[in-house]
C-alpha cells in the first residue's frame, strides 16, 4: 500500500503549478469584472446579471462535460478549455481597452469563461486519482484548494485591483497569459484512456449520484448553500463601495482576508477531520457559516466585515475539501467525471437564481439584507439535513 507520507508524483506538482498559474489570473479577473460593471451601471440587478452568467454553465454544460470527462482525455480537455478561456479574456481585454466594455460584453464574456471552466474543473477532479494514490487523495486534495485559494483568492484579487487602478484592462490581459500558460503546462500531463460509450454515460453518474444517500443529501444541501451564496454575495461589491466605502484597492484586500481563512481552512482541515470526524466537522462548518454571513450583513465597517469573510472562507474551504474527498472515496474512477458533473449539477445549478434573486433582494430591501436571508436559509437547510450528515456507514 503507497505510504501516506510519501511525496506526491511529478505529475502532481505539474497540475498543482497549472492550477497556481490559472487562478492567479482569474483571481485578478473575479476582483476586476465587477469593479468594471460599477463603473457603467449601479443597478444591483444589472451587477448581479453578469454574475449569473459565469454559473449558468454549471445548469446547462454540467452533465455534458462530465460525460466528456470519462469518454476523452481529461488532460487534453483541461487544456483545450484553458486555450479557449485565454482567447476569451483577451478578446475582452483588447476590447475593454479600446472602451467597447459594457454589461452585454461582460455578461458574454462571463458566460463563455464560465462554459470553459466547466469543463476543465469536472476533469480536473475526475484526473486527480488518475494521478495520486488513494491513501495520498486527502494531501493532494488539500493542496490543490491551498493552492487555488492562495493564489485565486488571497493574491489575484488584490493584485487585479491594482491593475484595475492602472488601466481596466490590465486584469483581464493578465488572465488571458495565466490561461495560456496553465494550458502549455496541463498539457504536459500523461493522457487518460477515455471510455467509447455515447449518450447512456451522460445520464449513468445522475443515477448513481441519487442513489448514495450521503452523496445525494451533500449534493442538495450544497446547492442550498451556493443558491443563497450567491444571494449574498452578488452585491457584495456595492455592499463595499457603497456602505463600507473602501476604494477599489480596499475592494480587493476585503476579498483577499477572505482567501486567508480559505488557505488556513486549507491547512488544518486534516487534523480537524481526524481529531471529530468528517461529517461533526462538515456540520460545524456549516453552522459556522450561516453565522458569518449573518455577522457579514450586520458589518458596520471595514475590520469587521473582512474578519467575518475571513471565517465564512475558512469554514467553506473545510466543506470543500472534505466533501471532494468523500466523492473520490465511494465513486468509482470510471464513473467519477459523470458523478462530479452531476454533483455539481445539483450543487451550482442554483446559483444563477440565487445571483438574480440577490440582485432583487438588495434592490428592494437593501445591500445588508441579502446576507441576513441567505444565513436564515442556510440555517433552516442544515436542521433538516443534520439527521442524515450524522448517520454513520450510510450510502
């Protein structure tokens, strides 16, 4: 049996600088499309629009990509969506440039980067055990989202709201090279052999998924938990600039405080799952949660609001690695894209709705209530779910 402790293969490290190189670009982007869209509307509901549509892949792409995930290559698909994201982000850079920039552009541009990740992150889940030894899944696992949120959340939005300052379209210029470059480096990666069957796959990881009653329930409760995400956070950049009043700068510090919960979450969710278990920690992670976002509305200046993000991303990183790992563990390999494509189906599919149903909340009630819903939610889901988060040796 491979050791725990033994160092993780070459081509690990590989996709762990892929997945660096990639998300410090689009971290930069993520911090610098709405700073962008409240430069030509302050409509909450317009904000939210082109928040929407970087999710609604994940309603109408997700169980196609994880179809093609199992079928083909899944480094050739990585890097052949990242070739299409860097054609994407540049065409908006060159266009934000030239002041050709507004909602519908952003919107589209927002859609097609969204479509493309889609498919690259169900096959970069579904490649991990294609590369790592079961026994080492939980340390590659914690590394990968160390290193995604080190660099997509706690150095790329600073940095794209430094560039935003410079020029708009810097962050966006930025994003195309990190794609380009995370693509050359993914396609280093050894090949997979895909499965040649056609439409029966697409459906056979939704069946499966319905059928594991722990799964299922993690799958639906995530999707609670991103619709009403969402619902919150849609305006979080008008919760800023406008109530909390830093500067775009400022903007990017407050979503890198988050990251730094998101990396020690990172860290430490190891010792944590092994001294209460995986599903206590699940729990207490979502309770947790619901009472930062709560803590997040009630936010009366910059310190604070950046303290409650900061736990709202640590707690968030501690489901997230643990439910991947939990995938991984039941799911066989030859199944794994198609149950993680529906898994993720059921589990963002909402969030375009809640995006929208945030852009209306903050219109009609204002910019702190859309947290306060989200967190009563939140809280409401996870009382009917604890029975089955706490059953033991369930599937």
């Amino acid at each position: 049996m491979p050791r725990t402790d033994a160092k993780l293969p070459p081509a690990y490290r590989r996709l762990w600088w892929a997945s660096g190189i990639d998300n410090l670009g689009t971290g930069a982007f993520t911090a610098a499309v709405p700073l962008l869209t409240v430069t030509v509307t302050r409509d909450p509901r317009l904000v939210a629009l082109v928040s929407a549509a970087a999710y609604l892949p994940w309603l109408l792409v997700a169980l196609p990509a994880g179809a093609l995930a199992d079928r083909h290559d899944r480094a050739g698909l990585m890097w052949r969506a990242q070739a299409v994201q860097a054609a994407l982000a540049g065409t908006a850079a060159v266009l934000t440039a030239c002041g050709a920039a507004g909602v519908p552009l952003l919107a589209v541009t927002a859609f097609g980067l969204g479509a493309a990740d889609v498919v690259f992150g169900t096959a970069a889940q579904a490649i991990l055990p294609d590369l790592v030894a079961k026994p080492m899944l939980p340390r590659a696992n914690g590394g990968q989202q160390a290193i995604t949120t080190i660099t997509g959340q706690f150095a790329g939005p600073p940095l794209g709201s430094l560039l935003f300052g410079v020029t708009a379209a810097l962050p966006f210029g930025l994003d195309a090279v990190s794609f380009a470059v995370s693509a050359a480096v993914v396609a280093t990666l050894p090949r997979t052999a895909g499965s040649l069957r056609t439409r029966p796959v697409v459906r056979d990881g939704l069946a499966w998924l319905l059928r594991h009653r722990l799964l299922r329930t993690l799958a639906l409760l995530l999707g609670v938990n991103t619709f009403c995400g969402q619902l919150a956070n849609a305006t979080l950049v008008l919760l800023v600039t406008q109530l909390v009043h830093p500067d775009a700068r400022g903007y990017g510090l407050l979503l890198a405080g988050a990251a730094l919960g998101s990396v020690l979450g990172g860290l430490v969710n190891a010792r944590v799952v092994a001294a209460v278990g995986s599903r206590p920690a699940l729990v207490t992670a979502l309770a947790v949660n619901a009472g930062a976002f709560a803590g997040i509305g009630l936010s009366r200046d910059a310190v604070m609001l950046g303290a409650f993000l900061a736990v709202n991303g640590f707690v968030t990183t501690l489901w997230n690695v643990v439910t991947v790992g939990l995938r991984q563990q039941f799911v066989p390999s030859a199944l794994l894209g198609r149950v993680t494509s529906a898994y993720r189906l059921l589990g963002w599919g909402l969030i375009p709705a809640g995006t929208l149903a945030g852009g209306l909340v903050a219109h009609e009630l204002g910019l702190r209530a859309p947290y306060l819903v989200a967190a009563a939610i939140r809280g409401i889901a996870l009382a009917v779910a604890l029975p089955v988060l706490l059953r033991p040796h369930q599937n």
